[in-house]
C-alpha cells in the first residue's frame, strides 16, 4: 500500500513543543506523537467527550514515554501556587526556554479564537518572561507571540483542564542516549500494545460512563444519530477529527518504517476512516457518520491481532 505522509498543520501541540525543546537532534514530531502511544485507541469520557486516543490516555501520560523512547531525560515541576510556579520559571528561563503545559487556551488572548477555546487544553514553549510580558512559541501558528504576564498565569492554572495539575513545567532536558528514529518506534511498540489493549483500565481512574475502541465508536455513533447538537460537532470538527486522523496517519507510517506492515496497512485504514468524517460531519450527513463509525469500530480488534504477531 503507497503511504504519504502527511504535512502541513494541525493540533500537535505537545509534540511539536517538544521537539522545539529537544532541538536539532529531536526525532519528528510524527515520531514523537507515536512514542506517546496517542494513535492506539479511542475513548468516550464520561459518555460525553469522544477522542481519537486510546482508552485512559492524556498528553501527560505519553509525554514521559515519548521522552524517555527518543534517549532523553527532563525534569517535571509543579509550581505549589501561582507565586511558587512563577518563581521557578523565572529561575529556568535562566537556562533556557521551558516547556509548559497543559493550558487553558481561553486565556491565550492572542489567539484570534480564544474566547470560543474554553475547557481546550495546550501545550507551548516560554522564549522570556520581560517586564510583564510573556514571550512564547506556540506551535498553533504563533511564533514569538507575546501576553501580558497575567494571562498566561491564568491559561498556567489551567482550572478547566480536565487531567494534570496547574502549573506543569518541564526543564533541564538532556540526551543520554543516542537513538535513531526507527529505534524510538521500536522502544515505543510494546506501550502501543498495552494503551491498545485496555489492560491498563483497571488502574486508571475513568468517570462513569467512559468506554474505549469498538465500544467508543459504536456509542459515538449513536450519539451522532440521536443528538448531533453544535457542542459535539464543533468538537469533532475543529479538532478530534483532524488531530485523531493525523496520528493515524503518522502510526501507520512509523510502523510501516520498522517492519510491522499489516499493523500498518490497518492503521492507515483507520486514518483513511477518520479523516472521511471531516466533510462528513461539517456537512451534518449523520447517516454516512454512523455507517462510517461502525467500520472504524471493527479495526481496533484487527489493529490489536496486527501488532501481536
């Protein structure tokens, strides 16, 4: 099967930042987002919220995986209080940009959009602090942005996210091993298997009502045919769809590159699925969303039976 990868925009914050941080020997962001095992699932939260991500998952779980595959190390903060995370990114921007996240993106006021962003979770990296002034590149489309000090304390506070902690900062990032792309695939392969699986479910504190892979698709689904109201179509629209066909298609060709071909060819169906919806549900044609739905729905159990062999 030809595969061509995809580039050109889209909501890959937390990968994009980090290879921001890790510089000229950052493996792509495509690597990365594989290496947090985002592509290997699907969740419904609290039988409300559907993301293409694998069952437990968040930006937080994966991105100490993704760190740690691609040969590196880095040193996690949470500032206790707005005064006490202040002060420690004052003292490591004294070393150099820093990795913050998540954030509500509400608050990033010089996004054109933020007002509509509320409860949207972000990932950026801080250039300075001047004055009372915040520098930042933010991977949305916004190098060298500027905000005032006071909102971005805000966005930092992040009271709307609904996973991690305020004030998350990540610091010191040094290589300690030598690693080549198709290596970190590799390193990255057996957490694909264990997000894939939901063996992990036990363990993880989910809110009533929240279901993953074939489960998620088929209640998603239905919540298209029975209530298509304009809060779940934004959401699918502006960002689940895009980000959740995206990683698909970056997993299919990251497996492709290390050998796991049949893996691949199922993955690249289900970016292929994903990515159908987009004009499908902008255009409201629920019939086509829901038949569409219970294909996707099939694959997780074909993409798991893939990478097993």
């Amino acid at each position: 099967m030809e595969r061509i990868p995809y580039i050109g925009s889209g909501p890959y914050c937390y990968a994009n930042s980090l290879a921001m941080m890790l510089g000229k020997d950052s493996p792509s962001p495509a690597v990365l987002e594989f290496a947090t095992g985002s592509p290997f699932g699907m969740e419904i939260i609290e039988a409300k919220t559907p993301f293409f991500d694998p069952y437990g998952w968040d930006p937080s779980k994966g991105l100490d995986n993704a760190i740690r595959a691609a040969g590196w190390e880095s040193n996690l903060g949470i500032g206790k209080d707005e005064d006490d995370a202040l002060a420690k990114l004052r003292s490591a921007l004294a070393d150099g940009p820093v990795f913050v996240g998540p954030l509500d993106m509400s608050q990033l006021r010089y996004h054109p959009d933020s007002e509509h962003l509320s409860g949207a979770d972000h990932y950026i990296v801080i250039l300075r602090i001047q004055d009372d002034w915040v520098e930042v590149h933010d991977p949305h489309g916004f190098p060298y942005a500027t905000l005032p000090l006071r909102d971005f304390m805000r966005a930092w506070k992040a009271e709307g996210i609904q996973y991690g902690k305020p004030y998350m900062l990540r610091t010191s990032f040094r290589r300690v091993d030598a690693v080549s792309e198709e290596e970190v695939i590799r390193r990255s392969l057996n957490d694909a298997r264990r997000w894939l699986s939901m063996k992990d479910s036990g363990q993880v504190e989910m809110p009533p009502g929240s279901v993953g892979n074939g489960t998620a698709a088929t209640q998603l689904a239905r919540m298209i045919e029975t209530g298509f109201n304009q809060g779940l179509r934004a959401h699918m629209i502006y960002f689940a769809v895009r980000v959740g066909a995206r990683r698909l298609s970056d997993g299919s060709t990251c497996l492709a590159r290390v050998g796991q071909t049949r893996a691949a060819d199922v993955m690249a169906k289900q970016a292929r699925l994903v990515g159908s919806l987009q004009y499908i549900l902008v255009q409201n044609d629920t019939a086509a969303a829901v038949k569409t739905l219970g294909i996707l729905a099939e694959t997780y159990g074909e993409l798991e039976t893939a990478l097993g062999e």
